[in-house]
C-alpha cells in the first residue's frame, strides 16, 4: 500500500514538472508579442496579483483586470484592477476623450449637424457621409453620448 502511495506520489510530481516544461515560452502555442486579448489578460492576471479591492474607489466587489491605455501592451504599470463599475466608466470617458479628440481634428461642427438633422432633410446615414463619420457617430453626437 505504501508502495503505491510513492508511486501516485511521483506519478503527480512528474505531471508537475512536465506541465512547468511546457507553459510559458516553452510552450507549443506561445505566440510572444503577437499574443491576442484573452491571451495577453491571461498573462498579467498570472503575474498581477488581485487585489481585495477596487484601485480606484476601494470597493470589495468582483474585478476587472483593465488596460488604461488601450493599447494592450504587456507592460504591468499599463494594467489595473478595477470593479465593474469604475472600469466601464473609466472606459467610456477614455472612449469620448478619443471621440472628442477625432471631432477637432476633422472640425466637425456638432452644432451644425443638429442643426442639419433638425430640418429632417438629412438621415442620420446621410449625415455620416457629408461630414465624413460613421452613422453610430452621427447618432452619438446628436444625442450627447
């Protein structure tokens, strides 16, 4: 009996060390810096332990692993924990900052183009064209999203 319990012993050892030779970069799959979404998240959570609470307002609810630049880099500093709350609207004010930055860069004169979809001579796809935006942007704007 006793001989058998070494034996499962080493048998769960060996799986051990077989399974540590074939992760990370060792392993068959590994893609390096062309790793995807869920992958790049599946490493930071690895190495960026989760805290007992929200980074931002020190909640204990369930977390988000976030990436604060968007740019999904594999850069620790570039990664937070958030809850669910604080990482949607950390999310949609990075997103309208971005909007709000496109809008001065092409001009567009929001003001005008509720001017123009108030008439009711212009759908909103229409509008997308003239002003060289998509539709969903139109309908953003017009309803200050």
């Amino acid at each position: 009996m006793q001989e058998m319990r070494k034996r499962k012993a080493m048998l769960d050892e060996t799986k051990r060390k077989i399974g540590l030779a074939s992760s990370g970069e060792h392993s068959s799959s590994w893609k390096g810096d062309e790793v995807g979404y869920f992958g790049l998240h599946a490493r930071i959570k690895k190495i960026l332990k989760k805290p007992l609470k929200c980074n931002f307002c020190g909640r204990i609810k369930p977390l988000d692993l976030a990436n604060k630049s968007h740019e999904y880099k594999f850069e620790l500093d570039d990664w937070v924990w958030l809850c669910r709350k604080c990482h949607v609207k950390y999310d949609w004010t990075l997103k309208k900052t971005k909007r709000m930055r496109a809008i001065a860069s092409k001009n567009i004169d929001i003001i005008g183009l509720k001017k123009l979809y108030a008439t009711g001579k212009y759908t909103q796809i229409e509008l997308g064209k003239k002003f060289d935006i998509h539709h969903i942007t139109v309908w953003k704007y017009l309803h200050d999203q």
